[in-house]
C-alpha cells in the first residue's frame, strides 16, 4: 500500500471501516465511478492525461490506490478506450467507455449503466487527484452516511480559486449550487470555497437526475454538477465536506504534473521518515509510492528508488543512485550507482559508478566497484570485481577476484553465451575471458590472457590465446572450503 494514497492514516480509515459504516456488507452497496475519460490536450500528449505518472504510478493508480481500502463492492472506471487502460487496470477495475466525451455529468450515466447496484450510494472521483488519501475519501462516506444528505460534496478553501467550480451557499449555509468557473458571474467568481469533484449520490433516482441535465453552457457539456441544483430546487439536502485543498488538487497542465509529483515525494520522504528511515534531505530525494523501505535504512541526496525497489534495514543508499524494481539486502551499500532489476544480497557493496543490469545477483558480502557492469551475472559470498570490468552471462562462485579490465565475452554476433568461474578462482587483470567457458575451483588466470573453453581445478591460464599450465593456480592459496554447500566437502 503506498503512502502516497493512504498516508500512515491508510490504518485509521480500515478502523472506521470494521468499527463504522463499514465496508460493502452489510448495509447498502457501495460503488465507486472514477472519472478518466481525458485525453490530455492540455498537456499536449499523445497519451490520456490520466496515464501520465507521478512519483512512479499513473495518476489514475494513485487514485484506484486511495480507493482500495474503502471495500466498495464496485470499482467503475470511465475511458476514452484506449487499450492502454485494459493493459494497466483491467484486473483491478470494472472499464468503461465514453464515446464521444460529453461532460462529466455524460460520464456518470454511461457509467451507471455498469454498474451492478441500483441502490446504495455512488461515489465519484476524478482521476486526476493522485493526492488525494484514502482518510480523506472515508471521512466523506462517514459524514455522508451520518447526514440525511442526497448528496454529498468535498470543497477546500484556495487563496486562488481560478479554473475550479465555486460552491455556492444558500442562506441556510447548504450547499445551493456549484457554478463551473467559465460560466460563473464575477460575484461568484469572488468565492474562495472551490468543488473538489469527490461526490456521493444516492443511486436510487440517480440516472433519472442524469437525463435532465443539459449540456447550456460555456462548454456545451453536461457538468455533474448540475445535480446539485436539481436535488436542492426537489428540496433534497446537499451535505459539504471541507478538505486540505492539497488533497483535490487536480493535473491540467504539465507544470501541475510536476507541482503533484513534488508534492508526493514529499509525502512519502514524511511517511517513510515517520516509520524509522533516516532521509538526510527529503528535498532531493525521489521515492515512488510502490517501494517499500524497512527502518534504519539510510537515504543519501538525489537518491531515485523507483518501481518495486525493496530496502531493507541497515542498507545505506547513495549519494547520485538510482535504484529500480530491485532488492537491496540488510547492510548494503549502493553508491554512485544505477541497479535496474537486481537483487543485491547482505552486506553488499555497489559503487561508486556501478551499472548493475537486469539479472544481477549478489550474495552476501559480494562487491562491485568502480565502473563495474554487469548483466545477467551471478556472485557468489565474498565476491569481488572492484574497478573496470564487464560481466555479462556469468555464473560466478564465492570468494572470487575478480581483477582490473576483466571482461566477460559473452555474444559472437549471434548468440549469448555464458562464463563460469567457481569458488575461490583467481581472474587477473585485463583477461578475456571468451564465452562459453569454464574456470574452475581455485584456477587463475594471468593478466592479458585470452581464455576459451575450460581452466581445471588450480590450474593456471596465460596468454594469447591461453595455455593451460595445471597445478599453478589457487593464487590466493585458499583451501578446500568446508561448507555444507559442496558435496565434495563432505567426503
């Protein structure tokens, strides 16, 4: 569960759910609309507005994220029916299309025709509020449920309203009407208090309302919010629910894709400082809403970890690192460095000027130093590659050095293929080593040699191209290892 969505009040809210109103049974249903039929014209994009992603999600999953721990029995979806939605969210949603778009008020209709309840209450999101929380949307069920209300409303205060509906007051202090920004009168246009685009409605006459909007007004569409008038001129009450106006705020234009995306790496730094993991500068530090991060580990500035990253505690992150979709172990070290699709083990070390490429694995203790790259390579406990090598398709045992300019050879303009070295292998520097080939337990290589095919046990490889000269490795002088891992070690 990101924080970005449920903040640490994600809990408070689930609370409310068993001990309140709760969830989707018993009492009336629930269903929840999310709006996301934009094409995102203002933002000059080929992809739907709502696709366009903050802080590692997709707006639109940000929101579906909030929703989650509300248990509403229906999650109802508008689009445009790109297939892009079905791609990312059809699993996790019930998909609709507007076709053409007519309006928010269009969107809900077609979207009732989805759903599986005709009675209980609606609630109705926009799809371009990834800020806005999962506290926030259940103190608005709780105070819709607790009211007689037909309808319920968020609204913020904003010192500057400009480009979002006004909620208008009747003498009564209810809610009377909400007047669109272009079609509002410079009176109305005075009122701080501005529609958040969150609603409840109660289903039961809910379509009928539906057909008697019209679609008279600056932008010839059919606005959701004439509802409200239409419920208040049939004496129904309108209930208002005031919000932090940080939660509401909407994405209509690059630049307000950059302000929300700040303001969720904000909020995640604060979550994740709050739950034991010390960020030195939150101001230049960018987690996505997905990773997930134990306490006491440490995050040094403009540090990215983005996607699935898993940190685990005691892990030191950083300075200049970016980490994505990998795991990093306890007491790890990743500096100066790019971990795409890895899995770094206990107390590894990564950096400074590391690459690690998909497919990299590091046991405990292994290290990759300066200018290091690696793909699809596997490193044993206590491995180590410290400066200037490639590793590509490399199965690599434990205790292994690796030296300066090592390379792994492992494509022939066809086909890759992969390098062995086992437990306790010396490699020297500048050696080549030309896949498929094998170095095994406590060989070596000498610096500049061109290895093919196999090195034996404590044998020795040099030159160009390599002879072997057995019974001259085990450079490090290491003995038989006695392990459980090696069933030779057990005779």
């Amino acid at each position: 569960m990101g924080p970005s969505s449920t903040e640490p009040g994600g809990s408070e809210s689930l609370r409310r759910l068993v001990d309140g109103h709760s969830g989707a049974a018993p009492g009336p249903a629930r269903t929840a609309v999310v709006l996301a039929a934009g094409e995102g014209k203002r933002l000059k994009s080929r992809l739907p507005k709502v696709l366009h992603r903050a802080a590692g999600r997709p707006l639109l999953g940000h929101v579906l994220e909030a929703l989650r721990p509300l248990e509403v029995d229906q999650v109802i979806v508008v689009t445009s029916g790109r297939p892009e939605f079905e791609d990312a969210f059809g699993a996790s949603a019930t998909l609709v299309v507007q076709d053409p778009p007519k309006g928010t008020g269009d969107a809900l209709r077609v979207a009732l025709e989805a759903a599986d309840a005709r009675d209980g209450h609606v609630m109705v999101v926009p799809g371009d509020t990834p800020l806005v929380t999962s506290s926030t949307l259940q103190d608005l069920w709780t105070a819709h449920l607790d009211s007689t209300a037909a309808a319920s409303v968020l609204t913020a205060r904003m010192d500057t309203p400009a480009g979002y509906g006004r909620i208008v007051r009747a003498p009564d202090g209810g809610v009377e009407k909400i007047v669109e920004d272009r079609d509002a009168t410079p009176d109305e246009l005075k009122i701080d208090e501005v529609n958040g685009g969150v609603y409840i409605f109660e289903l039961h006459g809910l379509a009928d309302l539906l057909t008697k909007i019209d679609s008279e007004n600056a932008q010839n569409e059919y606005y959701l919010t004439d509802v409200i008038a239409l419920l208040r001129a049939g004496d129904r009450n309108v209930h208002a629910l005031e919000a932090d106006a940080s939660d509401l705020a909407g994405v209509n234009s690059r630049a307000q894709l950059a302000e929300v995306t700040s303001l969720l790496y904000e909020r995640t730094c604060r979550h994740w400082m709050d739950e034991g993991v010390t960020i030195v500068d939150p101001t230049v530090t960018y987690i996505d809403a997905s990773v997930t991060i134990e306490a006491d580990a440490t995050i040094l500035p403009f540090t990215f970890l983005e996607g699935s990253t898993t940190v685990a505690t005691g892990a030191e992150i950083g300075p200049q690192t970016r980490i994505i979709d990998s795991e990093v172990g306890p007491g790890a070290r990743v500096s100066f460095a790019v971990v795409r699709s890895s899995v770094l083990g206990p107390d590894t070390s990564v950096g400074p000027f590391a690459s690690l490429r998909p497919g990299t694995r590091l046991a405990q203790g292994a290290e990759l130093g300066t200018f290091v790259e690696t793909k699809k390579a596997v490193l044993g406990e206590g491995s180590a590659a410290h400066h200037l090598s490639y590793l590509g398709d490399a199965e690599i045992g434990d205790g292994v050095n690796i030296g300066a300019g090592t390379i792994t050879c492992n494509w022939d303009g066809e086909t890759k293929h992969k390098s062995v070295i086992e437990d306790d292998a010396y490699i020297g520097s500048d050696t080549m080593l030309v896949a498929p080939v094998r170095v095994g337990k406590r060989a070596a290589t000498g610096a500049g040699s061109v290895v093919r095919g196999e090195v034996p046990d404590e044998a020795l490889a040099v030159g160009v191209p390599a002879r072997v000269i057995e019974g001259k490795g085990n450079k490090m002088r290491r003995s038989e290892r006695t392990d459980k891992k090696s069933p030779e070690r057990a005779e």
